[in-house]
C-alpha cells in the first residue's frame, strides 16, 4: 500500500487520437490482486463442504433434470452447469460449489483492472482487490452456486469493457461488452438493467456519439442474439419473470422491499467501504480528469433509482458498487500516497472487516451458530438441516397405514423442499415431492390416484381444506438444532380424500411464484 499511485489528475497523450485527451493511463501492473483473488477462491473452496446445499442450490439440481431454454424464475445457465457438476461428482457439494469459488476470484481481479484503468497504481490496484475479497456480495455469493454469483461477474466484465471503452475511445470494445451482457442474459435478465442504466449514462453525460456507433449498435445485436433463446422461452410463457418480479416487490423475498433495499447499500459491500465508494461516485461524477467516465457513475444512480423505485432486491446493483469501490480505491490510495494520516489510518483497519467472514462463511459449527448470524446473513439457515428435514418427513410416512403409503404423495410449500426431498427422499424410501413454487409446478403434477398427501412447509390452509376433505396434523420438521429458518419447527400435515382431480387445480390453484 506504500507504493505511491500514479497522479490521476496529470494528463497524458492517449495511444489513440479518438481518446479524450485529459484521460490518465493505466496503472502499472501488480501482483497484489492475483494473490488476493487467489486467496479469495482457496479460502472458499476450503469452506465449500461446511453446513450443507441452500434451498436454492437443491432447486438448480432439480431444474438441471428438466433442462429447458428458461424457467420461471432464471435462466438456463446455472441450471445446466448444476447438471454437469452433479453428473460429474454426484452429491458432492464441493464440486458443485467450485465454479462459485472461482468466479469470485475472477470478480475480485476483475475490481482490481476497473481501478487499474481509472489510473491506480499497484497500492490503488491491491486496496481494490482487498475491498472486494471481503465484501459480502463476493463472500456470500462465492460460497453457493448461484446465478448471483454469475450475475457479478457479468455486470462486472461489462463495466470492465465500458470503462476500457470511455478510456480509449476504441468502439470495437463494445463487441465484448455485447457479448458478455448477452451470455449474461442466459443466467439472468437482470443484465438488461445494467445495459439500460450505462445506456442512460451515456445520454446523460456522454460521450452521446455512440449511441449512433455502428459497434455499439452491432453489440447490441450480439446481445439480444445471444439472448434469445431465453426470451423467446420467456415470451412464449407469458413472461412470468415478470410475475416473480411482483412478488419480490411485494415482499414476497428474502433481501426484498425498498427499505431494506436502501439499507443494503450500506452493507452488502462493507460498511467500512462506504465512504470509499461513495468517493468513488463523487470523483466519477465530478473529477475533471474523469469526465470520459461520468456514463458509469450515472448508471449506477439510474440502477439503483429503479431497484428502489420497482422494489427490487436490494443486491441488484451490489455490482456497481463495486465499481464505485475500485474507484474510490484508486482516489483513497492517492491521497494516502500523499501523506494523509488519516487515510492511512483507515486503509490500515481493512484487517478489521475480517469479522464479515464469520457472518458470511460457515465457519461456526452448525450446532452452535448464534441466532444473530442467520439474522444478518438470512441465507446461512438455509444452508443447515436438509437431511434432518427429509428424516422428519419420513417419520409421518412411515407412520401412515401400509394402503394409504403406497399411494402417497408430498406436496411442499417451495422448491428448496422438494429438492431436499429429491436429494435424501429416495435412501429414505420417501415418495415424489411436488410443489407449485415458480418452476416446480412445470416438472408434473401428482397421479390421478394420488389422494393422500404429506404437506409440508404449506402456508396456505384454505387451499388445502378447498382440495382435500380433511387435513389433521402428523407432526412437525425437527432438524435437531436451534436454527431459525423457514423449515425449523414446521408443521407437517397429512392430507386425505382429494375433493378433486390434480389436474384440475395443479396449475390454476396449486401454482405461485415468488
């Protein structure tokens, strides 16, 4: 960190004449960030086999054996990659996680180059890197499979290619800025949130000429080719994306609401980043030696208006903000370089967001995790007690009479249920689970004479009173440790004397979303 950055605001002659002129050259190389990255993607591999899947990973497996072109509720991507992991080590969590753990390495490399083209040297360039190793969305996003992970990476190599295209005036970079957001798209549509907030940067700050380059409008293409399967999938179903994206605007979500979006941007990096960040913006909002890179901070005010405005999660924009990180890296490294004590004070107390990892790696023992870890890091209890939960339900079905077992049936309230039930169900002697939760109700429906049901994590009793004749209690989810999440203590029903046939409420009444 004692290495003196380059001085960002000294003009320099750019390698082409298209290049605004004022603009500072990249920072020297430096080895910090790859030993950063590196560290980042070991340490989570070693954690990678604690606690056990989260609903949503046990989901992606069970999506992965309906592969399809789109789902409810994502793309294909992570689905398909969940297919190939598990085929080629299955039931290993480990591996299933690999590909996490190192997409938050490439993140981490990926903040580091963002700084190193705004101009910082190698103390700017490591600070970055350092910054982004322990931030939450990195940490907690590298742990799980997940498409948020993917969805990091790719906004961040877009920004990577948007910055590198405001520094050197050379359009051409937008091809892989189009392609990058394209592939992107087959994760996630959340991509085109991005694309319109850089798009309403430009219109706002600039440069406005390329919103008529040719290959600008050429990458545009790219994208929308690469996406298309996943919107033609989409299209053809009615877009129900867009019905998930209401309930998480209801609240209907974990991370949901606007005020709990709002509050997220004060954390989900690190409170201690904050002020960094928010130099950052300032600086890409108002430095004279920065004006080329306005587009960018006024894409992350445009993304962050509409999480807040449409109520969505509040991590959208975690990306973006990272960004703003390694931009504030390379101002804060600079003015420490020039011999501000109090700088260096903070940049000496990184060692002090080290706490983060307990919240956001298990690295507690799951039997002992206090309750406040869950509170702040809601997915940590998702990750505990699947195989518990499987034995709870096998007791009530080993308890039901041997006629009434053998046509039996289990209907969960979401998805992480049913692909618990998918995963442990089976050496257990457990039948099918369904459910209606998003995608779930698309992989079929129960036998016609299925008329006994084991119910679990089902929120709803009037629905069930609506399509069963009785529905008596048989127990409760007993997953043998004091762990507040969604499944811990739940009631199990049983359910009997279907009042009408499956395939006439299954997708009208037993389908929801969220």
């Amino acid at each position: 960190m004692s290495e003196p950055a380059i001085d960002t605001d000294r003009p320099h002659l750019p390698a082409r004449s298209s290049a605004p002129a004022e603009l500072p050259q990249p920072g020297p190389r430096a080895l910090g960030p790859w030993l950063v990255a590196a560290a980042t993607s070991v340490t989570l591999l070693l954690l990678a086999g604690r606690y056990g899947y989260h609903r949503d990973e046990l989901y992606f497996l069970l999506c992965g054996r309906h592969l399809a072109w789109g789902y409810v509720d994502q793309g294909p991507l992570v689905p398909a990659l969940a297919r190939l992991l598990d085929t080629i080590a299955p039931g290993n969590l480990v591996v299933l996680r690999t590909p996490s753990a190192l997409l938050a390495g490439v993140a981490v490399l990926l903040v580091a180059a963002i700084a190193r083209e705004l101009g910082g040297g190698r103390g700017g360039q490591t600070f970055a890197a350092v910054l982004a190793a322990l931030s939450g969305i990195v940490l907690a996003g590298g742990h799980l499979l997940s498409t948020t992970t993917v969805d990091l990476l790719v906004w961040l190599g877009v920004a990577w290619c948007a910055v590198r295209l405001l520094r050197t005036g050379d359009s051409r970079w937008a091809l892989a800025l189009g392609l990058v957001l394209g592939v992107g798209m087959l994760n996630k549509l959340l991509p085109a949130l991005l694309a319109v907030g850089l798009l309403a940067g430009v219109v706002i700050a600039g440069p406005r000429r390329l919103l008529r380059d040719k290959w600008v409008l050429a990458a545009a293409g790219i994208a929308v080719l690469l996406a298309a399967p996943n919107l033609i999938w989409q299209a053809a179903h009615g877009f129900p994306q867009l019905g998930v994206a209401a309930s998480i605007s209801d609240g209907d979500s974990s991370y949901s609401g606007r005020l709990d979006a709002l509050t997220l941007q004060f954390v989900i990096i690190s409170p201690y980043a904050v002020p960094i960040w928010i130099a950052g913006l300032v600086a890409l909002l108002r430095r004279p030696a920065w004006r080329a890179y306005r587009a960018v901070g006024w894409a992350w005010v445009v993304v962050v208006g509409i999480v807040l405005v449409a109520g969505g999660k509040g991590y959208y924009d975690a990306p973006l903000l990272l960004v703003l990180t390694a931009a504030g890296a390379v101002v804060s490294a600079a003015r420490a370089s020039r011999g501000s004590a109090w700088l260096r004070r903070g940049v000496l107390a990184v060692p002090f967001l080290l706490p983060t990892v307990v919240l956001l790696l298990p690295v507690l023992p799951a039997d002992r995790l206090p309750s406040f870890v869950v509170d702040v890091n809601y997915d940590a209890g998702e990750t505990i007690g699947w195989p518990e939960f499987a034995d709870s339900v096998a007791t009530v079905h080993r308890a039901l009479p041997p006629q009434e077992r053998s046509r039996a049936v289990i209907l969960t309230g979401n998805y992480g249920e049913a692909g618990a039930i998918a995963r442990y169900g089976p050496a257990r002697g457990l039948p099918r689970a369904y459910s209606g939760h998003n995608s779930m109700v698309d992989f079929g429906r129960p036998p016609a004479d299925a008329d006994v049901a084991i119910v679990v994590g089902w929120e709803r009793p009037d629905a069930l009173n609506a399509w069963f004749q009785e529905c008596t209690p048989a127990g409760r989810v007993d997953q043998r440790v004091e762990v507040d999440n969604d499944e811990n203590g739940g009631p199990i029903l049983v359910c009997r004397g279907l009042r009408r046939p499956w395939a006439q409420i299954w997708d009208t009444e037993v389908r929801h979303t969220g």
